[in-house]
C-alpha cells in the first residue's frame, strides 16, 4: 500500500512488528519507522523538503521514500529499517538507471523481489520494473498521467490507472509474454482499479469500484472474464475498498456528507457487517497482516489518532452514518442545509461561543473533488479564537454526495460554485449568524481559485478575499501545471484551453480583474508545480495597476509550502483578515501593520 497521506502507517506483509508512516519532524514530513515489538518508533528520514510517498517491503527490511525537490521531481530511496552505523546519509537509489521524475506509484510482489514504480514526465508515465538496488526496466508507456496501483503476487502482471472516464480506464500487463488488456470507462461508467487479489496468481483478480450517474458498486476485474458486480456492494456516496485476508473478503470505507464508516464484505457471500468505528471522519487505513485494521481518526474536536480495530468484532447488518458532531471546547459546532431547487448545500459551522452575529469567514475547500469533513482541523480553531465564525461549505463538485452532485453541473467550472456560496452565505444571513459587511473567504489551492474568482464575479458579496497557492489565470495554470491536474481540467471543463476557450475565459479569475474591489490578500510559492507562480505574478501586477488593495506573501517549499512556511503565512492572513474585517474599516493594513498604501506591493 503506498501512502500519501501523513499519519497513515504501511506494514510489512511478513513482518506485522514493522511499520512506517509519516510525521511531522522539525516542520518537514519525516519517515518514522516503528518496531512494533517494542513499541518504539524513530525518524529515519531527514528528506531536505520532507517525504509525501513512501512503503515498505514485504519482509519489513527495507522501506522506500521518494526524495523530491519542491517542484516534486525527483526518485525512489531504499533505506534498512535497522541503517548500520556506518549507512551513507542519503540512501542509494531503489531502483538504479532511472531518471528523475514525479511518483506515480509503486508496487511489490509477495515475496518483494520485484517491484513496479511509475514515473511521469510531462508528457506521459513511464513504467520501470526490477529488483529492489538493481536496475530498472522500462515495460510500458502510458501518454498523460497514469498511476501503477498493482503487481500480482507472482510479480507477473501490472495494472495501471489512467483516468476513470477514459478509453484506458485500466491497463493490465502481463510481463512474461508484453499480453495487454485495456479496460474502457465512459462518462456515465467511470471505473477505478484499487489493487490485485493477494493470493490469487493464476487468476488475477483486480479489485474495482465502477460509477454511474447514481451509484459507485464494488467488483472484480478478471481477463476473459471482465468486471463483475457485487449485487450487494452498490451506495449513493463515494467508497473505497481494500482486500481483507486471502478469502475473498473486502474492507470498504464509505463516505456520506462528511463521515466515514467502515464495512467488511464477502464478495462470494454477499454478506455485509458494520466494523463498529467511533463517529467522524477516518483519513487513511491500512491492514495489518495479522487481521488488525489500523486507522487514522479524527473530527472536528479531535486531532488526528491512530487506532485499530478487529474486523472479527463486527456485527452483522446495515450500519447507520456517524451522527452529527457535539458541542465540544471553546467553539459552538453546528451544521448547516442550504435548500437549493437542485439539492441542499450541506455546510459544516464552527462559531466562538456566545450569541451571534459574527465577522464570518468561509473556509474553501480546493480539489473540487474533495470535501469538508468532521475531522479536525487546527485553522478552525485559530479563527474561532480570533472572533470568527468559520463556515466549510460542500459545494457542488465536492465529494461524499454522490455522483451528480460531484458532476452534475456541466462544465460551468468556478461559478456553479460560487453560486452554492453566494446562498449559504445568504442563509447564514438571514439566520442572524453572519455578520452584514464582515463576510469573507479564504481558501487554499482549488480553494483559493475559487476565492479570487468571487473578488471578481460578485465583488459586493465579499468583505476581504484570502488567497493560499491560487489558480489566478486558469489558461496559464493548465499550460504551467502537472500532468495529473490538466487530467483533472480536462474532465471539469471538457477539455483544454486550446479546445474550449470560452469555457476558461468564463472561469479565470483573470477575465474579471476590472471589478475586482480588494482588499485581496494573496500568498504564492515560487516553486509551485501545481499552481505555478507566474501567472499569480502577472494577476497581482494587473491588481498593482488598478490600484486595488491588496498584499503579496510569498512561501517556500512548493505547494502550499513547508510547515514552517506555511504557519507564518497563516499568521500574515489572520493579521489581515483582522484589518480587513475590523468595523470601522478606513484603512487596510499590510501584514507589518503599516497603512496599506495602494501602489506598493507588500510581502515582498
């Protein structure tokens, strides 16, 4: 299992004593490899900007991180779990002859004498398979971005994932004779290939979540056979799936409006039980080989922790969603619904305590394909404390409610959700919650885009706009991002710049500059690789121009930046979201305090 995520811990398949996941290690994500038996755990990494992928071997002796600059271009480190001390402070290269690229996944069989990785250029994704500390072959070439999620456990059949709606949704290789099986998907049938059946090697058998406009159902894919359905295994909200042992069994987790519940399946029985689970939002898994499903855990009170379960206690039936987070700390946590003619726009509500209103500030979340959840997160809780009421809005094109509120408003990208804003921010109004003239947005990414673009289109809405890493011109973005992200485009807006023009003009937040009002802080890291800083530069000078207030900060360490890079830009925001939100706002502050004086650029 290769994990992206921090906090979510791999095991070795032969060894259940041995884990890694990564941490927080003096501002940067760090490998922390754990000896189980002892219970003890130590930082191996000092990776110079920090380690986002990582796994581990079969045999829990070696483990794998991918060492990458800030623009995430790099390669595959092998590392003991035990380093002698005499071990080179860089490990050597996992795989040798390769060139540097972005990670694209990777892959061992049973034994670990064999593994797959997938590295991408900008062009297409390249797949290399060899010993682990020998060279590397190159087997396959995919155009864009795809993504090698499985090598059987023979080591003698790869399966790539190229995009869900796509002619080559899945491509399955069979090494010993080059035999390839491609697996289509469509518009109205998106299929998602999750990993290969691990005992199964005369018959592999691909794990697969197929969507339809009203459904995700769980399947296998088999050659000569194709995709089979589980009749049993079909829900109205997002899932995943891992396999659970070697008898066929399956663990989903299944997401609906902001919560997680966990399920153990029996694809020959059709047989479903509940793993009981507390209430909230479960952020990653993994399974242990000794049947132990250990998990990450939050909600919105509680800080990420690691738990474990055994799927053995389950009980047996249909399982109720987690119910609605409590009142808990300093905050007031509530929900909100939103009707609207197509759906209700749900909303998660964090207020300082006490009767409102309150200056408010809509925390955006990016993607769009992801969504707000029940789960901790620490910018809440330092706006709360601030005087804020914080408002997490799951607009159309969020996640965890189905297909056709994921897909379902055509390709009119950024102002579809800026329109689910605009009427939660009215409601929030009319309940007395918000307060008139002090509303604003923050957002980060996907998030920030969405924030620059609602400064242009509907500038009297927003008090302050607060900008982390932004799409500011979306031509240039498409042109200047990564592989996998102009996949992502291509889907939202049926295509690239070059073959619908007019839909980017109508979502770049460049098209509207000559409304845009300010006051607009914006942070941006020079190193981006997703949301490239050129076209950030050029949105800001065109504000410089037009005498809008607003700040510059800029950020190290690629998107988002590193932690330390990231705190302080969040304090620079908070200061002036403070200037900007103040009731008597004559005067908008840089982040130094000094009256902001329109023909400068600040943070700088």
């Amino acid at each position: 299992m290769t994990v992206h995520i921090p906090y979510a811990p791999a095991f070795a398949a032969q060894r259940p004593e041995r884990s890694v996941e990564v941490c927080l290690n003096n501002g940067l994500t760090q490998v922390l490899a754990w000896d189980r038996h002892t219970d003890q755990g130590r930082f191996r990494t000092t990776a110079p900007n920090g380690v986002t992928a990582y796994d581990i071997e079969p045999d829990g002796r070696h483990f794998w991180w991918f060492d990458a600059n800030p623009a995430g271009i790099g390669i595959w480190r092998r590392q003991p779990f035990r380093s002698p001390a005499t071990a080179p402070e860089t490990p050597p290269a996992a795989l040798t002859g390769l060139p540097p690229g972005r990670q694209h996944g990777i892959a061992f069989d049973a034994s670990g004498r064999r593994v797959a990785v997938g590295i991408g250029t900008d062009t297409e994704t390249r797949c290399y398979v060899g010993r682990p500390g020998e060279p590397g072959h190159l087997v396959a070439a995919a155009v864009g971005y795809a993504t090698v999620i499985g090598l059987t456990a023979d080591g003698e059949t790869i399966a790539l994932a190229g995009r869900a709606d796509s002619d080559t949704a899945i491509s399955v290789i069979r090494l010993s004779d080059g035999r390839l099986d491609v697996v289509a998907g469509s518009d109205r049938r998106r299929i998602w290939a999750l990993e290969f059946r691990p005992d199964d090697q005369s018959h592999p058998q691909l794990l697969v979540i197929v969507e339809t406009p009203e459904h995700y159902r769980v399947g296998t894919w088999q050659r000569d056979r194709g995709i089979a359905l589980a009749a049993a295994l079909s829900y109205d909200t997002e899932v995943t799936a891992h396999w659970y042992g070697t008898d066929g069994q399956v663990l989903i987790q299944h997401d609906h409006a902001g919560r997680s519940r966990l399920l153990l399946a029996d694809l020959t029985k059709g047989e479903v039980a509940a793993i009981n689970t507390p209430p909230g939002t479960i952020l990653d898994l993994t399974c242990a080989p000794g049947g132990e499903v250990h998990y990450v855990w939050t909600r919105e009170s509680v800080p990420p922790q690691r738990r474990v379960t055994e799927p053995a206690a389950a009980t047996r039936g249909a399982a109720r969603p987690a119910g609605p987070a409590q009142l808990t700390g300093n905050a007031q946590r509530s929900e909100l619904w939103t009707p609207q003619p197509y759906g209700r726009i749900h909303s998660f509500l964090a207020t300082p305590p006490g009767a409102g209103p309150w200056p408010t500030l809509f925390l955006v979340h990016g993607g769009p394909y992801l969504h707000d959840r029940d789960a901790y997160d620490p910018r809440v809780e330092l706006l709360v404390r601030a005087g804020y009421a914080v408002v997490r809005t799951n607009y159309r094109g969020s996640t965890g409610y189905g297909p056709r509120w994921q897909r379902g408003f055509g390709h009119r990208v950024g102002l579809t959700q800026l329109d689910d804003l605009a009427s939660v921010r009215r409601h929030l109004l009319h309940r007395g919650i918000a307060e008139p003239g002090r509303v604003g947005l923050c957002g980060y990414s996907w998030g920030g885009y969405l924030v620059l673009l609602a400064m242009g289109v509907a500038p009297a809405d927003w008090s302050v706009g607060l900008a982390v890493a932004p799409i500011a011109d979306y031509p240039a973005a498409y042109r200047g991002t990564t592989a996998a992200l102009r996949e992502v485009d291509d889907e939202l807006f049926g295509g690239g710049p070059d073959d619908v023009p007019q839909r980017y003009r109508a979502a770049s937040p460049m098209t509207y500059l000559d409304q845009v009002r300010g006051p607009l802080f914006i942070a941006a890291a020079g190193d981006d690789d997703r949301c490239p800083p050129g076209q950030v530069r050029r949105y800001v000078a065109a504000l410089r121009r037009r005498r809008v207030p607003h700040q510059l900060h800029w950020m190290s360490g690629g998107h988002l930046g590193d932690a330390t890079s990231q705190t302080h830009a969040f304090d620079e925001l908070l200061r002036y979201a403070g200037q900007a939100l103040r009731p008597d706002r004559t005067r908008v502050a840089t982040a130094d305090g000094r009256p902001y004086q329109p023909t400068s650029q600040g943070g700088r």
